[in-house]
C-alpha cells in the first residue's frame, strides 16, 4: 500500500487499511503477512504518530526476526 497525495485523509485511509489487514488475518499462521507491520509503522512514524510506529516495527521484528536488520536502521533513522 502507498500513498499517491500523501495529505492527511489519504493518510488516514492509509492507516484504516493497514487496521483492517492485522485485524482480520485470514492467513493459515493467523499472522500478518511479511512487511505490514513495518509498512504501518513507517506510515505512523510519517503521520507523527512516532510511538505506535516503533511498536508496529518492533511487531515486525517479532514476527520476522530476519527484518531486524532492516528495522533497526530505521530506528536509528528516526532517532537521530
């Protein structure tokens, strides 16, 4: 999912999406598929919602612990 006019209704339209993907996991594991939670988080951390964005990266992190590489870059990132 991406944003074509990133204003602040796209965005929320954004989030809502993501909401519903992780709350209706139709999946055989019952997880989220690769990637989301670091999306959503990455969408909060623009949307200044940097809190819940870190906790949806660190979702990722569980779920994936291959993304930890990625996803540690993109605290430090954010942390700087």
């Amino acid at each position: 999912m991406y944003l074509k006019n990133a204003d602040e209704k796209a965005t929320q339209e954004l989030i809502e999406n993501y909401q519903e993907v992780i709350e209706k996991q139709k999946g055989t594991r019952g997880v989220v598929p690769p990637g989301i939670y670091a999306d959503y988080g990455f969408v909060l951390l623009q949307a200044d919602r940097a809190d819940e964005g870190k906790q949806m990266l660190q979702k990722e992190i569980a779920l994936y612990p291959e993304s930890e590489v990625f996803i540690t870059r993109i605290l430090k990132m954010i942390e700087q």
